[in-house]
C-alpha cells in the first residue's frame, strides 16, 4: 500500500512539474528585458529582471476598459448559459414531449458544425442591422452554443426519476423543482459548465476582433492583440508573455476560487441523492 | 387532454429561451452555410452564384481536401484516446477535498486558462531546436534536438502534445464531476468485502462513470474533429502541408482564398462525418445498455 | 414559484435590454460633437502595432524610431494640421497577421474603411473586383507627382494599366552581414566592406572559405514559417528574367529550367550545410545577431533594430546578383480607398490622409527602415546619412514585386510548401516544380 502511494505521488509530482513547467517557462520571460530575450529565449532562470512588460500594458488608459469589456461579456455569457441551457437540458433529459428526440439531435449538431463556416453569416446578420460594436453581439452567440446543453442533459439524466416523482408529488411546479432540487443537486457539472464558458467566452479572438472593432469596445483578448508589431515574437517576446500572464490571471484566479464546488465533499451527502 | 397542455406549458418556459436563442445565432447561420455550398460565394464582395453542386465535385477531386480531412482524421484518431486516458487518470487520481489534491488538479488544469495564441507561443518556442527548451535539454543529454515542427515525422506528435497539455483539464474536470455521482456507500460495502483498488475501479468506477465517459467521448471526438488554431500558428500545416487539417484548409479557402461557398461545402462535410461517427457512438453506447 | 417567474423574467428582460446601453454604434462617435457637424471621421485602417503610452498622443517626429510610433506620429501630425477639419479614427485593433480577416468582412458588410493601408500582392485581390478608388485622376487633382515615384513603387501601385494605391514604402530583403566575420574570413575589399558572390558557385566558394576560416555557418534565413523561401523563389527566377508567373499570357514558368536552377541551389546550400534548414525566423535571427552566422537574409524592417543593438560590426546590403539581373523580392504597403456606398464617401478627406503620408515617406522611410518610395525622399535619406541607408540604396531600382495576380496568398502558399519539401521531406525537385506548376495553375484558371 505505502509503496503504492509513493508511485502514484512521484508519478503526480513529476507530472506536475512537466505541466508547469512551460508555464513558469513564461513567467520567466515575462519578467525578463526584451533586449535580452532577442538573443536568448532558452533560459530558465531570467537573465534580467524589468516589470517594464508588464507596466507598459497596464499603462496604457484603455486597458481597464477592456478588461471591463472582457468581464461584462463573460458575466453576461456565462449567467445566461448556465440557466438557459441548464434548463433546456432538463426539459430534454427529464420530460417527455413531442418531437423531444428530434430537438435534442438538432441541438447536438449545432456543436459539430465548425465556427469557421457560419462566421461569415452571422457577421452579415449583426452587420445589417448595425447590432455590431455592442456587448450583445459579443455574448449572445455565446449562449447559442450548445456545449452546456449536452453536458447538463447527460447529468441530468443520471438523476433517478424518483426524485423528480417526489417533488411533484409534493405539489412543486416543474420550475420549483428544477430550481430548488435539481440545480442544488448539480454543483459539480454547473460548475464545470460555468468554467468551460467562462474561459472560451473570455478568450474568444475572431470574433470580437470583427465585431468590436471600436478601440473602446475591444475585449482584453484583442486589445493586447492590437498593441503588437509585425515579427513581435522576435522582437517583443518579454511583453507577449506578460500579456498572456496579464490576460489569464484573472481566469486563473476564478479557477481556483469556484473549483471547490467540484468535488462533493463526503459531509454533502446527505442533502446528494441519495 | 388537460393533462397534455399541462405538460406543454412548462416544456415551453424550459426550452423556449435557449432554443429562439439557439435558432437564430445558430440554425440560421448554419442553414445559410449549407445553402451557400451550392453557390459560388465571393467574401469580398458578396456576390452569390448558384452553381448546384459544383463546389462539391471539385471538392472529390481537390487532393488538398483530402489530405487535409486525412489529416484531421489522424489526429482525431491519435488524440483522442491520450486526451481521454489521461484525464481519467487525473480524475480518478485527484478526486477529494485536502489542498494536496487542489495544487495538483490546478497544475494540470492551469495551461487551459490560456488563449491559444499564448499556448501556441510557448510551444512554438519549446519545440524549436535552437531556441527552446526541449532542444535545450536534449542537448544536455548529449543528444541531436529533434526538429518538431519541421520534421514530417514529429510534427503532428508535437501538436498532440501541446493540445494534450492545454485541454487535459477539460476531460479531467468533466470527470470530476462525475465521479462526485457515485455513491460512496458502494466502497464501503466493497471494502468490507476486502476488495482491491483495482477490483474498485473495474467494477465501481468505471460502470458509473459510463455517462459521464460517453460524454467525455463525444465532446472529444467532436473538438478533434475541429482542431485547428495549434496547427495553423504551429506548423502552418507544414512541413511540407503534412499537418494542414481540414478546418484549416476551410478557413483558407474562405477567408484567404475568398471562397466561401467551397467554404461552406466541404464544412458540410466535415459535418457529415462528425455526425456518422456520433451515431455509430450512440448506437455502441446504447447496445452496450 | 411566482417570485421565481417574476426575477426570470426579469432577468431576461435586463440582459436582452442591456445592448442598449453598450458601446457605440457606428455614428455614435460623432455625436458627441454636435457642435463640429463639419469635422469628417475619417476611418483608418492599418496594422503595425501601437507605440508605448507616452507616444501615443505625440507629435514629436524625432521619437519615431519604430513602425508603430512613426505612423502614430505621423497621424497625430495629420489630426492636428487638419483640426476642425477632419479626424482620424484607427479602426479596429488587429495585429499584422489578422489584419486582412477584419479588413474583408468590412468590404463583406459593404462597409469598409475610408482609408487603409494594402499590401501590392494583395491589393490585386480588390482591384480585380473594383472595390477600390482608381486613384490615377486624383493623382492630378491633389498635385501628387507620380513621377517622383521609383519604377517600382509605380509598378506596384498599378494593375491592369489603372493606379490604385499611393505607395507608402517598399520592403524588400536585404543581407544583413556580420563584418567582422566576414574581415576574419578574409573576404573584404581593401575598405573593408564585405564582398559579395555575384554567381552561385561563388557564394559556394565563399560559404566554403567561411566554414574554414571561421567555423561559422555562411548564411541562414527563415526557412520554414514565413513565405520566405517563396520569396527567394521568385527574387531568383526575376533575376534570371524569368517572372513565376508571366501575366500577360497566363503562363506559369515554375517548372522551367530557370525554376530548376532557382531550387536546386536553394536546396544545394542546405545539403551541403552551408545554411540550416530547420531555421524559423526567430531562430534565424538570433544565430545571426549572437554571430553564429555571417548573413542573414531578412527585410529592411530591422536595419534599424540590428544598427542600435548589434554588438559587432554589421552592415546591411544590397541582395546579391546570383543569376543575371539584379533583382530582389519586394512589397509595398501603401494606401488605398475603398470605393463606398452613396452618402458615405469621404474620398477627398481620405486623399487628404494619403497625400499627406505621400509626402513624409522619408520620415517612414528613416523611421522604419523600409524603403522610401519616392526618389526625392531617397535622395535626402543619402544626403542626410540616415544610418546604412546608402549601403542598400541600390535595392530601390532592384526591387521586384510579385506580377500581380488575384489569388496571390494562395500562389504564395503553394510554391512555399512545395519547395520546402525538397529539404524537410526529401522529395525531388523536378517532382516538386511539377506539382507546384499544376496548382497554380488551377489557382490561376479559377
């Protein structure tokens, strides 16, 4: 048993520090003079230390902006997917209604259909009227997205249909049951849906750039993107890396403050399923 | 008859939302796509010419279509099961409370945070002979750097490696989540019977875990499908076009090449085959009951 | 239950509601100054990155040392010379690589900018489908004097016998030499400028003499991330008289005696290992500037770069006539007008903008290293001693700019992937010629 558990933490340390270890990679470049990183990218130890990376983006007036472009767009993308398709998924996983299976198949195609082809058509659609330049075009295709659907219909269906009978007869509205058993019950796939969105929302590139293309409607993603010079990765690698730094943080941040509601802790059983 | 428009009423609150805005950011692109593979669409200037089924017929005997879609298939193929293994043994590794087990799952999620353009730098730069760190030490092990992205062997190992470190998260995560529906009184009954952790896992775990792993499967299989930004920045689709996956060659037809009806054709058909291999998923998972 | 339906509701309405109070739309921005009804906003549209914050709102030529802070300069020099008159709104944030995805779904929503900078291999692609202005009479009424224009910037300006753009620069490659590598090698005239092959079989020579004398490699490029082998393609076959594309009759000539001889030294350098196949162009830059190798086949982009921070002796020079003529890969950025809808046009205010650029290329020029197009300009950049200029003067007339095709990214990518395979994957260069020369000659009868 002892030498079981010494396999499998060597095995999660090691793998741990193949993991992070491009990520400190870029810290260490982040923090290093550009000048220095024309002439060597290898090291992994910084061959000079500057915060100049960074500080010259987050002089810069509209970082804050965008940022706050980048939160509001995530905030709004995440909330409305979650309680959206959470509750299309219920209604798919647990009622029973005409043309169910139909629907569901419709909307698990929406997820194979590559982005790169509908981009065009819906560009013309906020194009025509004027709907472009607006946080409403940066999150509402968000939501369009299927991928909680899917998710949370698959839980969904792992509930037993006991539980859905007994609330009913208890005289709850299928509203009430949704909100006060079923969602309680399911912290651990909203929160993964919650994080899955929240990441692709912030990090969405294409289509901001096409969309906001007024400096202040920028999101974070294409606002550092528009400080970059041709040939930067030879030329400004320090501050490419400072902006990645500066541009994941905060999901970072988020990840480990929501990831507890992961894991049900054994002490939660008793209000779980069973 | 009431009984009927009873259930009806609450089906419509629940799907309604999500659907109207499902069908207009979504379906209807979609079915402006499908209809556009039938036209010779120019992206400059608009202009739409229905031509049947050209674009598709050119599309069979275009060998950089097929190429590509082979090359997206070999990923697909190679991917899939690394991504899914290892994030099940992530999961199954890392599941329960102690800060232990925080630190560890945060390593192998973190690289996800990250926007593709970031991971791709990084990478770019880890894999390059000279300039990276994996050259560096190979070095040091008194061995000749490989060439990753430029040797037709290694290069589409390299992009499987960098999409295995910035996505394994995902898997790992989703996994979580569905060991959290296990019933611990089942390792209870079972450990009072003196069962091992193997007998556990084999027997337990993984049956429970089946929902949750079609998902995994699926969602997998259909992100592969589209893989694209890790090529496109890391190897361009070289050496030589060996790594150019379908997507790519869509968004260069389209956005490049200003095609965007052969465009929406041969997504079409990536379409098609995604959607062959989620029923032949379906169907396997479904006999398996 | 009811108060459940009543925050739902609620919520759906706020957030459905919300885009009204989001950012601007498209004439929102001139709201605001009601008062100035007259002044036209102008919509820009260029890459080249943004200077740091102190820059962004200067006038002060004399801290353009850089791409981004010379044009942000130059355009804020513009907004206050034309104040109350017309102002300059920089469209978008895209970086050099996506630059042309945001361009073409403007022109897709029939909504471009009022102004934006084109490259010549791409300006083909818009001209062909007349969405931009045909400039040649505005040349005349805005007193701008083609003929002080160098032949190519002239060339590159026009296609199909009409002028679409006004150039802003040209760019070309250049080798950037390490001096004292190559005085250690010996091959240096009696001032100590390197000597440069004029045939193939010297740069063998050469590289030979160098490995010897000095251990280093003789020359490195990108070979494998940017179309740089494509652009050696085509500077070899233009100096052997032999354009790739011939595009007065359609026909292509890569698979020609003179593509031979183009790919088969290229490949000859590499197998002899006289320069390093695997480069990409970070690593190629930093073999040349840690003097690891003696010649670096790059732009005029980092003439400047490598003047302040090289630590040895270094030189930039003309490319060097290997094949006949003397002739070498070129581009151009310049400005261009995208023709708009009826009501929309600011075309005099955009011909006002390009003018203006017109007349302060030498100020890019000096500021970016790239090329001034302009004959004028390049005699001050001589005259002032604006550092190495003078030593790639001549590239100004060798300058050949890919034959204007409709289809060019996809040309270019062909013929990059098509040659490499020659030293990644091995295969023959007479298969390679056969099968590039057939792809782009689907591409062309498209």
């Amino acid at each position: 048993m002892k030498t079981k558990n010494l396999i499998v933490t060597t095995l999660l340390i090691l793998l741990a520090v193949v993991w992070i270890l491009p990520l400190y990679w870029m810290i260490v470049m982040a923090i290093t003079p550009n000048d220095l990183l024309k002439l060597n990218s290898t090291a992994l130890w910084p061959q000079g230390f500057t915060l100049q990376n960074f500080w010259g983006v987050l002089q810069i007036g509209l970082t804050v902006r965008w940022f706050l472009n980048s939160i509001i767009v995530t905030i709004l993308g995440t909330a409305l997917t979650l309680v959206l398709q959470s509750m299309a998924a219920y209604a798919f996983a647990k009622m029973r209604f005409k043309g169910r299976q139909l629907l569901f198949s419709l909307t698990l195609a929406g997820l194979m259909v590559p982005k790169e082809a509908m981009f065009i058509p819906l560009f013309l659609m906020f194009a025509q009227i004027s709907g472009h330049n607006s946080y409403a075009a940066l999150y509402l295709p968000r939501v369009a997205i299927p991928m909680g659907v899917f998710i949370m219909a698959q839980f969904f269906r792992g509930i037993p249909d006991s539980v859905t009978e007994a609330a009913q007869i208890d005289g709850a509205s299928p509203l009430r049951t949704f909100f006060n058993i079923i969602m309680p019950m399911s912290i651990p796939a909203l929160t993964s849906v919650g994080i899955f969105t929240y990441i692709l929302t912030w990090n969405d590139f294409l289509w901001p750039l096409v969309s906001a293309t007024r400096k202040e409607m920028f999101t974070i993603t294409t606002g550092l993107a528009s400080l970059q010079g041709n040939f930067a990765q030879a030329t400004e690698l320090g501050s490419l890396m400072a902006r990645g730094v500066i541009a994941g943080l905060p999901l970072f941040i988020l990840f480990l403050i929501f990831q507890k509601h992961l894991i049900r802790g054994i002490s939660m059983s008793s209000g779980g399923k069973y | 008859m009431k009984s009927r428009s009873r259930i009806n009423l609450p089906v419509l609150y629940f799907v309604l939302p999500f659907m109207v805005v499902y069908v207009i950011f979504q379906i209807y692109p979609l079915f402006q796509a499908v209809i556009a593979s039938m036209f010779k669409w120019d992206l400059l200037t608009s202009s739409m010419s229905f031509i049947g089924f050209k674009n598709y017929t050119h599309m069979f005997q275009d060998p950089t279509f097929w190429s590509s879609l082979m090359n997206t298939i070999k990923f697909v193929i190679f991917s899939t099961p690394l991504l899914i293994g290892v994030g099940l043994l992530f999961a199954l590794l890392l599941n329960g409370t102690g800060s232990k087990k925080v630190l560890f799952r945060t390593a192998y999620f973190a690289p996800y945070v990250f926007s593709v353009s970031i991971v791709t730098l990084i990478w770019g730069f880890m894999f390059n002979p000279q300039k990276g760190l994996l050259g560096e030490f190979s070095r040091m092990l008194g061995a000749e750097p490989i060439n990753w992205l430029t040797d037709p062997t290694f290069a589409m190992p390299a992009i499987i490696i960098a999409t295995l470190w910035w996505t394994v998260g995902f898997n790992m995560v989703l996994l979580l989540a569905g060991l959290q529906d296990i019933d611990p009184a089942l390792y209870e009954s079972s450990s009072l019977e003196g069962a091992t952790w193997f007998q556990d896992l084999l027997y337990i775990t993984l049956p429970s875990l089946r929902r949750t792993l079609e998902l995994v499967t699926i969602l997998q299989i259909i992100m592969s499908f589209q893989i694209f930004g890790q090529v496109y920045i890391l190897t361009k689709g070289g050496p030589g076009g060996t790594t150019r996956v379908l997507i790519q060659y869509i968004y260069e037809t389209g956005f490049r090449d200003h095609q965007l009806g052969y465009a929406s054709a041969m997504a079409f058909i990536l379409f098609l085959v995604m959607a062959m291999v989620s029923f032949f998923q379906f169907r396997l998972s479904k006999e398996e009951n | 239950m009811k108060k459940m339906t009543i925050l739902f509701m609620g919520l759906i309405i706020t957030l459905l509601l919300l885009p009204g109070c989001s950012g601007e739309k498209e004439s929102a921005a001139d709201a605001g100054n009601a008062a100035e009804d007259e002044v036209v906003a102008l919509e820009l549209a260029r890459f080249f990155g943004e200077p740091d914050d102190e820059l962004m709102d200067s006038t002060d030529l004399s801290k353009a040392n850089s791409e981004a802070a010379t044009i942000q300069i130059l355009t804020n020099i513009f907004n206050e010379e034309h104040e109350g008159e017309i102002r300059i709104e920089k469209l978008g944030g895209s970086a050099w690589g996506n630059y042309y995805d945001q361009l073409n779904t403007t022109f897709a929503a029939n909504d471009p900018p009022d102004v934006a900078v084109m490259h010549q291999s791409n300006m083909p692609a818009y001209a062909s489908r007349e969405l931009l202005l045909e400039l040649d009479d505005y040349y005349t009424e805005y007193e701008m004097n083609p003929s002080d224009w160098t032949a190519p910037a002239q060339k590159a300006a026009s296609y199909e016998g009409a002028s679409y753009g006004v150039p802003f620069d040209l760019h070309a490659n250049l080798l950037h030499v390490n001096v004292d590598l190559f005085k250690q090698a010996g091959l240096v005239d009696e001032q100590g400028v390197p000597i440069l092959p004029t045939s193939t079989e010297e740069w063998f020579e050469q590289s030979q003499i160098m490995k010897e004398k000095t251990g280093k490699l003789y020359w490195v490029e990108d070979a494998t991330q940017f179309p740089i082998s494509f652009r050696l393609f085509h500077s070899l076959m233009e100096q052997q008289g032999v354009p790739v594309v011939n595009t007065n009759s359609g026909q292509v000539n890569i698979d020609s005696q003179a593509g031979k001889n183009a790919l088969q030294f290229m490949l000859r350098r590499f197998e002899e290992g006289y320069s390093d196949p695997n480069a990409d162009y970070t690593s190629a830059q930093q073999q040349f500037m840690n003097g690891e190798a003696a010649i670096e086949m790059n732009g005029t982009w980092v003439v400047d770069q490598y003047s302040q921070e090289l630590s040895f002796d270094y030189r930039a020079m003309n490319f060097p006539n290997l094949m006949g003529e003397k002739k070498v890969w070129a581009n151009s950025h310049m400005w261009v007008v995208p023709k708009q809808k009826e009501g929309n046009r600011k075309y005099e205010a955009a011909m006002e903008f390009s003018k203006f650029m017109s007349n302060h290329v030498y100020e890019w020029a000096a500021g970016s290293g790239h090329i001034a197009p302009r004959k004028s300009a390049l005699q001050k950049l001589a005259d002032n001693n604006v550092p190495q200029r003078a030593n790639y003067a001549e590239t100004a007339s060798n300058a050949a700019t890919f034959p204007p095709v409709v289809n060019y990214s996809n040309i270019e990518t062909i013929i990059k992937e098509e040659v490499e395979k020659t030293w990644l994957l091995g295969n023959e260069v007479d298969s390679v010629l056969a099968q590039a020369q057939k792809r782009v000659e689907a591409v062309l009868s498209e």
